[in-house]
C-alpha cells in the first residue's frame, strides 16, 4: 500500500490498527478538523466584510435620498409660491377689469 499522509490516513475506515498507531490517526483527524475550522473562519470574514460593504452602501444613498428629499420639499414650496403669486396675479387682473 502507498504511504498516505496523516490526513488521509484518517479519513480511512479503521476497525483496528496495527502496532496500536492510533496517534498517527488522531493527528491527522485533528488536522482535518483544523482545516475545515480554518475554512469556516474564511467564509466567516467574508460575509463580515460584504456586511461592512453593504451598511456603507446604504449609509451613502440614505444620505444621497435625505439630500433628493429636502430638495423636492423646496421645490414644492416654490411651486406653491409661483401658483399663489399667479392667483393674486389673475385676481389684481380681474378686479381692474370691473
């Protein structure tokens, strides 16, 4: 047989071990578990910094929508302004008229 690493010496199904080499095995199975955990723990930072990514896009378009919102609410204040001087405007018209 090949000679595997501890890793992949684990991975074997074991009913007994010969020469009771059961450290051999428990290594590799913790250098498994380790890989996996260190697998984990990248996935983990990725998420957290596409969270980051995120919370910073939503932070700048809600300022970017605060801005649009006060500039639609002066822009509803001139119309009123421009109908209401219209209006006075008809009115002075229409009473010189009579």
């Amino acid at each position: 047989m090949a000679e595997m690493n501890t890793r992949e010496a684990s991975k074997a199904h074991w009913q007994s071990v010969a020469g009771g080499n059961y450290e051999g095995i428990n290594a590799g199975s913790l250098q498994r578990i380790a890989d996996a955990t260190e697998l984990m723990a990248k996935n983990y930072l990725s998420l957290q910094a596409d969270v980051a990514k995120y919370k910073r896009w939503y932070e700048q378009e809600q300022g970017y929508n605060k801005g649009l919102r006060a500039s639609n609410a002066n822009l509803k204040g001139q119309i009123t302004k421009l109908k209401k001087a219209a209006q006075a405007a008809k009115v002075v018209t229409v009473d010189a008229s009579i």
